[in-house]
C-alpha cells in the first residue's frame, strides 16, 4: 500500500510542480507587463484590497476542506454537508465585508481601495463554492486536472488584467481580471471533480466537520495574519507608493515559495497522513522531499537577494527600485517560510491542532511589536528586518522543538539539506566578485546567473539519485 501511496504522491507532485511552474511563469510575465503599466500607488490600492480578501479566504470555508483532505473515509458521505457549510459561511463573511470595507481602508490609509475591495472579496464567495471539489482533486491526487483548471482560469485573469490597464482602469483592473478567473476555475472544478457535489446537510457530520476543522481555519488564518500583518502595519504607517514597494518586494520574494513549496504542499498533507503508521518511512519520506525542495529554492532565493536591484531596474523599471533593499531580506525570509510551511503540514497530518494554534499565536504576538518597531525606524527594510528576525530566532526553533516531541527526529532531513546550503554560500560569495567586476543591470543578472549556476551545480548534482523513481 505504501508503494501506492508513493507513486500517487510523486505523480501528483510532478503534476503538481509543472502546474506551478508553467503558471508562475505566466505570472511573472504578466506581472512584469501589469508594473510597466500600473504605478507602486496602484499597487498600493490593490494590496489593501489583497489583504483583506487573503484574510477572508483563510476562514470562510471554517477548515473543511483539510478534513476532506486528511479524513479517512467515504468522501460521498460528507461532502454535500461540507459545500453546504463553506458557501453559507463564505456568503456570511463576504456581507460583513462589504459593509466594513469604508471603515478598513480608512485604517490602512487608502480610502480609495473601497471599490477595488469590495469587487476582489467576491472571489471569497466563489472560494467557498470551488473548495470542496478543489480539496478532493488533492486527496485524489488528480493534480493534472487541477492544472488544467488553474490554466485555464489564469488565461482568463491574465487576458482581462492587462487589458484593463491598458484601458485606464488602474488597480481595479487586477479585481475584475481575478474575479473572472474564479468564475472559470469554479465551473471547471465542478465539470471536473470525479464526484458530483451539491449542497446537503447532515447534523451529525456538520458537527464532526466543524470541530475538527475550526482549529485549523484558526491555524491558517494566523498564519495568514502573519503572512499580512506586515502590509497592513506598512500601510497604516507609511503610504500607498511605500505600501505598491513593499507588496512588489514581497511578491517577488515568494515567487520560489509559491513554485516549489505549493506544488510539494497539494500533496505533502495526503502523503503525510498515509505514512503516520510507519515513522521511519514518514522520516525517510521527509528528509528527502525537504532535500529536494532546498535544493531547487535556495539558489532562487539567494540571486534574487544578491542581484535584486538589478533585477527590479531591468525587468520592472527603475521606478521600482525602491523595493530592493526590502526585497534582499525578504528573498532569505523566503526560504525560512518553505521550512516553517513544511513544518505547519506535518502538524496537521499529527492531528496537532492546538499546538498549530499555539505556534501560529506565538508568531503573531513575536511579529507584531518587532514589526512595528521596524517599520517605524526603517521603513519597508525594517519591516523585513523584524519579519526575519522573528522567523529566524523564534519560529524555526519553536516549530523543531514541537515536531521533536511528537517523536519526529530531523536528523536526516538536516542532513538532507547540506549541500544546497553549501551551493547557496558559494553563490552568496561569487556575487561579490560579479559585483566588482560587472556593471550594468542587465550584464550583472547574466554574468551573475551563469557563475550562480557554475558554482551551485556540482554541489547538487549527486542528489539527483534523490528523484521521484531513483529512489
């Protein structure tokens, strides 16, 4: 049976991986195409939007959609209850947030976005029609469907996106193109899902749902609260062009964690969850995945905070190079939230929700006071000097000593991840030789690339016998 399980998690994975990829790509694309046309205000007014709508869609389906995920048992049996409970919870969420929308926007400093919010927070109502049928793809490892719909719905959003703001509509042209997105990806997870869903209800089951779900949607939106307390502190504090800068740094700095560690996330929690009974494979299993996910994030993360100036000056224009000293500390944060992620799914597959609570509390309550400090003495680097201090010095450590009580030995996954470390030193180090010798924003990303790759490779290469089928 294992054996099963482990090719369903590594054809999902790859499924997975290429669905991130290909979209990530588009992304960057269309990104890079959306900031030479919009300005850091426009992006300022969208954030806002963003955060609220972020926040929404960690609570609106109350975590019913990991039971679907983690629950061993006939997914026909409960699935009706669960769509009926995520959409009237979802359409409940999004009327408190039309009518609250003047009086948020009004407290992140940018009473414009009102509009723009109130359009984008729709896509939390069709979140909560699509996340059954979503959640069961995952737990089927359907991952190719997933990326068919996720495809499909980006053409739209991206389509629409750019047109918009070819055509004047400023930052509500990233609300429209996102809400028509959803509308397609809901249709097609429908068409798609292999089984039929529609809204019922079950007492019984609503009750089993709600309390094993609650404490998780409370874990995830504290760990999205942590995810957008930043925002919400530089927006308070500063103003729409620092708030469009810092939202362009953080973006660029999660492009790795969004490529590698969601498409290793939509099926790390089903994998987990089917190898509790065997630890030793559950510890096997983890050390390599870990191994591998470093070894392809590290050497993004460390161009992008080497070369970041750069990087904004030629691929965004150089009115975004106020973004590169934030974007330099974020790119390292990004590698410690693909740790912290890894960490959060093992919890869940451990039933340990009260700890996940616990830990997503602690960060909150670390966050808040350094962040603002942070913010306040430096800007959007201080904020990114808080955001790693906290991760750095309080989570990694906090989340080692939960997961070593849970019986869960890090040895070999530590072990696991030397080499990619050692390559990211070796970048860290050719980079100020790249920087002495090459001038010109477009020559340093070359040169630095290329010498990035010659160095980094051989120290990664004898971990290909880590692959999907090699081991």
């Amino acid at each position: 049976m294992t054996t099963t399980i482990g090719g369903k998690v590594g054809k999902g994975a790859l499924w997975s991986l290429l669905n991130n990829v290909v979209l990530r790509l588009g992304v960057l694309v269309s990104g890079i195409a959306l900031a030479r046309i919009l300005s850091p205000a426009d992006y300022g007014v969208f954030a806002v939007a963003l955060v609220a709508m972020t926040l929404l869609q960690a609570f609106n389906e109350l975590g019913v959609s990991l039971a679907l995920v983690r629950w061993e048992r006939d997914v026909r049996e409960f699935a009706p209850t669960a769509m009926t409970i995520a959409v009237a919870s979802s359409s409940a969420l999004y009327a408190i947030t039309f009518f609250a929308a003047p009086a948020f926007c009004e407290a992140m400093g940018s009473p414009s976005a009102v509009g723009v919010l109130r359009v984008l927070c729709l896509a939390v109502v069709l979140d909560g029609i699509a996340v059954v049928p979503a959640a069961i793809l995952n737990r089927e490892f359907m991952q190719a469907r997933r990326f068919f719909t996720d495809f499909a719905a980006f053409s739209v959003t991206t389509s629409i996106t750019i047109t918009m703001a070819l055509n004047g509509f400023g930052p509500m042209s990233f609300a429209v193109g996102q809400i028509a997105g959803n509308v397609v990806s809901v249709t097609i997870y429908l068409v798609l899902c292999p089984v039929k869903i529609k809204p019922g209800w079950d007492g019984v089951i609503a009750r089993e749902l709600i309390a094993f779900g609650l404490p998780l949607a409370g874990a995830s939106l504290l760990v999205l609260s942590v995810t957008n307390v930043d925002k919400i502190a530089i927006g308070a504090l500063t103003d729409e062009v620092t708030l469009g800068l810092y939202l362009m740094a953080f973006n660029q700095s999660s492009l790795p964690l969004q490529v590698f560690s969601e498409a290793a996330r939509r099926v790390s929690l089903a994998g987990f969850s089917r190898l509790l009974d065997d630890r030793q494979k559950l510890e096997d299993s983890l050390a390599r995945g870990a191994g591998l996910l470093m070894a392809a994030t590290i050497p993004v993360c460390v161009v992008l905070a080497c070369y970041a100036e750069p990087m904004l000056a030629f691929v965004y224009g150089e009115k975004w190079t106020g973004a590169a000293q934030a974007l330099q500390i974020l790119a390292i944060l990004g590698l410690l939230r693909v740790a912290l992620f890894i960490g959060y799914d093992l919890l869940v597959a451990f039933d340990s929700n009260r700890q996940l609570l616990g830990l997503q509390a602690l960060w909150l309550g670390a966050m808040l006071p350094t962040l603002l400090i942070g913010t306040h003495l430096d800007g959007i680097r201080g904020a990114s000097l808080a955001l790693l201090a906290v991760a750095a010095l309080v989570m990694i450590p906090a989340f080692t000593i939960v997961l070593r009580r849970k019986g869960l030995k890090l040895g070999s996954t530590l072990k696991a991840c030397r080499r990619p470390a050692i390559g990211g030193v070796l970048i860290v180090l050719s980079s100020f030789v790249v920087d002495e010798f090459v001038e010109g924003s477009f020559a340093l990303l070359a040169v630095g690339g290329l010498v990035a790759l010659a160095v980094y490779l051989p120290v990664v290469y004898p971990m290909r016998a880590m692959l999907p089928g090699r081991s």
